[in-house]
C-alpha cells in the first residue's frame, strides 16, 4: 500500500520545455517554465543575437518566450552554463 504522506512531501520537478514550431512559415523556439521569462529572455537575445518576445496563451495563460528560429540546442547549452540542471530541459519538436 501506498503512503499518501510521504507522496505529498516528495519534491515537485519543475522542467523547462523547449518546443519548435511553424508559425508562417518561420520556425519559432518556444520556452515554457521560465521563472523569470522577462530577465531570460534579455539575457538569451544578448547571448544568442536573435529577436523574441514574451507572449501569454489565450487557452490556459502560460507565459512563454518565443525565439526566431529553430534555437532549441543552442537555448539548451545556454541554460546548463547559466546554471540550469540538464536534467530539468526537455526538448521537444519534429
């Protein structure tokens, strides 16, 4: 059987989600999780000369970053040396 408590008391695993997607023809790097999306994103436009905005959405109100361009790798090799466990980025895409 089961102990409820210690399952409550176990740590909750935050990721951070790297998606590619096509949004008019252009491939875009989504970023979701982010505990401040407003100071990575900066940091990640100055480290990677790319452009991106903040965008919020409208189904479940998630705030993500979103890139231009197919960025995923280069995204995750910034977070591991900004500190970021490895462990805790989950690249997805096609």
């Amino acid at each position: 059987m089961v102990d409820i408590d210690s399952f409550l008391d176990a740590p909750v695993v935050k990721y951070i989600h790297l998606h590619l997607q096509s949004r008019g023809g252009k491939k875009v790097t989504l970023i979701e999780g982010l505990e401040d999306p407003k100071e990575t994103l900066s940091a990640i436009r100055k480290s990677l000369s790319c452009g991106g905005s903040i965008q919020k959405s409208k189904q479940n109100d998630i705030v993500y970053v979103q890139l231009q361009g197919d960025l995923r790798d280069r995204v995750k090799v910034y977070l591991v040396g900004v500190g970021v466990k490895a462990d805790s980025i989950l690249v997805h895409g096609y």
